[in-house]
C-alpha cells in the first residue's frame, strides 16, 4: 500500500473493541493486521492501532505507564471526507456519544476561507476524533423575498422537499448540505434523505405536498415551478417543456440556528 507520510499510531486498551469501532461504526478497512497491531484506512485517511501493553518492558515506547482514559489529551485527529453524514448517522444508530455536534466553521488559509461542517466524537480510548467536509451555502429562488419565505417554511417543519432544473453535472447524493436565508444570517444544517431525476410532467401529488408551497396541491406546485423554470431555462436559451428533466429532492433538518422566528 502507499503509506501517507504522517500517520498516527494510536495506543489502545483493547485492539479488538477498538477494530470494531472504527470498522463497523466509522467503515475504516483494515488494510492488514498483526497480532497487536492493525493498519486502518478511510479514503485517504490512515491510522494505526498498537495494543497497548503495561507495564512497560525495556525498549517500550510508552512515554510514562500513567495511561488513563482518555488517551490522547491534548490533541485532536481531523479527517477529512467528502461526505460526513454517513459516520455521523452510523454514529448516532449505534448510540455514540457526539463530543461536540455538527458545526459549521470558517478557517482561513492565507487569502482564503475555508467552509466547512465539522463533528467531533471519542472512539474508546478517548481519542479526539474531528470528521471535517468542505461545505456551501445555498438559498432557495432568485429574489429575497422567495429566499427567506421559503426557508421559513423549513424552519417550521412545512417544506420538507425542493425540485430544480437537471444538470448532467449534478450528483444525486444523499448527505449534509447548508440552507440559509438569502442574507446568510440564519442556516440550516439539512440531510438529503432521497433524491431522484424525474421529468416536470411525472411530479406527483406527494412531492408537491411535500414541497409545502400554498395549498400545496400539485397544481399548486406546476403553476410556481412552470413560472421559475421557465426564467432559468431562458437564461439558457431553452424553451419550456413538460419533459424537461428535473431532480426532486427530499430532506431533513438537522440543525437550526441564527435566531428565533
């Protein structure tokens, strides 16, 4: 295997539990294994796991035998992905405890900003573990007006859905992304929970529902839609059609902050 040129090697309590942790609960591969030691792998992410031994013999390379929970005081591991959600859930349905909950934070690089969302969780020696993905903000419509009466939906549990033009660069992924008010002064961390490509006539009632725009029927829904897609496609040069390819988009909020309604 191609070994990254910084690699942590972490002392444990007990290799098996914490193998089972970070294979079962994070999806870390095992790229091979010893007795005491296993060689872990997430992506482009590498970390090794030595069963820890006390007291220690000669040669040790235990700094002091004063080794309590947690391990690893001082310091934090940052692993980036290009989709979090997935650790975070699977961290969730096993009942882990999140050190510090999903966040998003701005750090800066020289001339650039860095946007990211970012957890924090202990794995069972203590051991800091920061899962970081670069994230963008985006808002609904075209106008403020739109933008901000839309998010207001979300935030009180009205629009749990949203439709937009297909582009063949689109990626239908489930995951985290961040809806904010057209300002930016308030966000939602959401979670796309299904996603689909569909065509403009085959939108069904349930989506429309779902979308929580007026009375929320689909006639509702084609007259709003047919209306704002007719603007984009303009901007294209394309005519508006029935067929035309769309993406429906279900979700869920995660997390809301920015001020009170």
């Amino acid at each position: 295997m191609n070994f990254n040129c910084l690699i942590p090697e972490l002392r444990v309590f007990d290799l098996e539990k914490s193998k089972k942790f970070y294979t079962e609960i994070l999806g870390f591969e095992i790229a091979y294994a010893r007795n005491d030691f296993a060689m872990l792998v997430l992506g482009n992410c590498q970390i090794m796991l030595q069963q820890l031994t006390l007291p220690s013999s000669n040669g040790s390379w235990n700094i002091t035998d004063d080794m309590k929970y947690p391990l690893g005081r001082g310091v934090n591991f940052q692993i980036i992905l290009p989709d979090i959600s997935q650790v975070y859930n699977s961290l969730k349905q096993h009942n882990i405890k999140i050190f510090i909950d999903l966040l998003v934070s701005d750090y800066q690089e020289n001339d650039i900003i860095n946007h990211v969302l970012e957890f924090l969780v202990q794995d069972p020696d203590g051991y800091l573990l920061r899962f970081q993905q670069d994230i963008v903000d985006w808002h609904f419509g075209d106008n403020k007006k739109m933008a901000d009466e839309l998010f207001n939906l979300v935030v009180k549990g009205n629009k749990t859905a949203t439709s937009y033009l297909y582009n063949k660069n689109d990626k239908l992924n489930t995951g985290f992304s961040i809806l904010a008010n057209w300002d930016k002064t308030k966000k939602i961390i959401l979670q796309t929970t299904k996603i689909y490509k569909t065509t403009f006539d085959n939108v069904t009632e349930e989506h429309a529902f779902k979308e929580g725009e007026k009375d929320k029927t689909l006639k509702s829904w084609k007259s709003i839609h047919k209306e704002f897609f007719s603007k984009e496609l303009l901007l294209k040069g394309i005519p508006f059609n029935d067929n035309i390819d769309i993406i429906c988009e279900e979700f869920k909020m995660i997390k809301y902050f920015g001020g009170k309604e």
